[in-house]
C-alpha cells in the first residue's frame, strides 16, 4: 500500500469514529461528520434525505485555496488546520462560538457547503465540493450504526426491568423484615417486568419514530400545506434523535440477572438488623 493509499484510509477510518452534529442553516438544516488531518480531509454532509460525501488529500486543498483567497499565500496544512478549528465548535459541541459563516448550494445531485471567515486578518473563502454518497458508505455511517444502537437499547431495557425487579425484592424482604415506610409519598408500585418489556419490544424508538412522521405528514395533507422534508422538520425532535454521545456504539454493559434468595450458595446476605424485642429505625428510605 502506498502512502497516498494509507493517508485516504486514514481519514475513511477517522471518520467513522467521529459523531454525527447538527448544523443550523438560513436555508436548510444539515447534520454533518467530518475529519481533518494535515494530510486531508473527509466529510460527510445530510438532509436526512440524502447523503453527500467529500474526501481530498493535501493537494487538492492548496489547489482550492489558491482558486478561493488569492490574498492568502500558506502551505496546506495551514488551510486545513484552520478547516479544522472553524469546525470543532460545530462537531465538538464546544462552549466557544464558532467564528465562521456557512451557507449550502445545491447543484445538480451535488451540494456545496460554503465557509466564510478571516485568517491573518484577511477574509478566507473555502467549499466543500459534496456528491452523493455510495450506499455502502451511507449503510457505514448511518444504517449500521443506528441499528446497534437501537438493539443496545433494547439490551440496557431489557437490564433496567431486572434490576428494578430485584429492587422490588429486596423493598419486599424489607417491609416483611418489620421495616416501615416512613414518608408515604415515596411508595411506589410493584413495577410489572413483562408488561414494561412487552411494551418496551413494540413500542420501540424505531416505531415511534416512524409513526410520528406519518403523522406529521399526514397533518400537513389535511390542512393543505406542502409536505415539509426532514431537514425542515421541527429541530426538537431531530436533535433529540442527532445529538448523540460522541462514544462510539458499544454492547450494553452486563448486569445481574438471576434472582438469588438471601441464604444463596454464597451464603447468607447481610441485611440490617432487626430486634423482634425492640425494633430500631432504620436510616434511609424505610424507618
């Protein structure tokens, strides 16, 4: 493999490992992923309609460059480590505000995303030339991950109901232990394992989601307005479904799930102690 070959694999590899982040526009709305090394850049770029692509070694950076600030005179890495920095606030979700202006042309099936801001006191002018990604590459960024997503989450629900079981079995033994409740507005319910699970499988996000965009759309036949796209949805619910931690998708971490009695093969577990004599508060929940 050649070097050439090793520096665009490693923007391919970075850029999977970098998260997805929402890009307010005047015009659209975007979610956009990218990656930058001295080496190069690599960008992808959404609607959640369509996916655009961009991947581009040093060369055809300081050959932009020189086409877009005739003014400016630096070397590559200059101009990609400024990419980089006018980016960050954006994909990073950091406190500082972004210091540069975006704007977004469709050309064709092509999108351009322009950037304007100022280095060395001059203006600085640069574009993303995006085309439409392959399917591999959306299945890659986008399909696989939201599918691993969603069976971790089904896997962390399906840990949440047993350990809210065993919860519920250990307030039980209490309360036969003597053990009193000693503020009444925090009772709760017996919670009910396989109603929540079956409910859980159903009504998964992957439904709910779907269903409430059939209904948006169908709202918007009703009253007679134009049929809005994904990215001129409300922003609410696509940030609650683009901002995502920056982790990457991993398996949910294992909890325990097989019940034990109190006088298990490990022997007896210890509980607080309770006089049939006299009875002593408990300090806690229960008293």
């Amino acid at each position: 493999m050649n070097l050439v070959n090793m520096k665009m694999e490693e923007l391919e590899q970075g850029l999977l490992m970098q998260p997805w982040a929402w890009l307010p526009l005047a015009e659209n709305s975007l979610v956009v992923k990218a990656y930058i090394t001295k080496q190069g850049y690599a960008l992808l770029v959404s609607d959640l309609q369509q996916v655009w692509h961009e991947q581009v070694d040093a060369s055809v950076v300081s050959q932009r460059a020189k086409e877009l600030n005739k003014r400016l005179t630096a070397p590559p890495a200059a101009f990609l480590c400024h990419l980089d920095d006018l980016l960050r606030p954006l994909l990073k979700d950091t406190a500082c505000p972004g210091k540069a202006t975006f704007s977004c042309d469709r050309v064709d099936e092509a999108v351009i995303l322009r950037v304007q801001s100022e280095l060395s006191g001059l203006p600085f002018y640069w574009n993303f030339h995006c085309i439409l990604a392959n399917p591999s590459l959306v299945s890659q960024h986008l399909i696989r991950p939201l599918m691993g997503m969603s069976l971790a989450l089904q896997c962390q629900g399906r840990e949440l109901a047993t350990l809210l079981r065993m919860k519920d079995l250990e307030i039980q033994d209490y309360q036969e232990s003597g053990a009193v409740l000693s503020r009444d507005r925090l009772k709760t319910e017996p919670f009910e394992e396989n109603s929540f699970l079956e409910q859980f499988m159903v009504e998964n996000l992957y439904v709910a989601v779907t269903r409430q965009e059939i209904q948006v759309r169908q709202e918007h036949q009703g009253t007679g307005d134009p049929q809005p796209s994904s990215s001129t949805s409300p922003q609410g619910t696509e940030n609650q479904l683009l901002s995502q931690p920056e982790e990457p998708v991993s398996s949910a971490p294992s909890l325990p799930v097989t019940e034990k009695d109190p006088t298990g093969p490990s022997g007896p577990v210890k509980r607080p102690q309770l006089s049939k004599v006299k009875r002593k508060k408990l300090r806690g929940l229960f008293s």
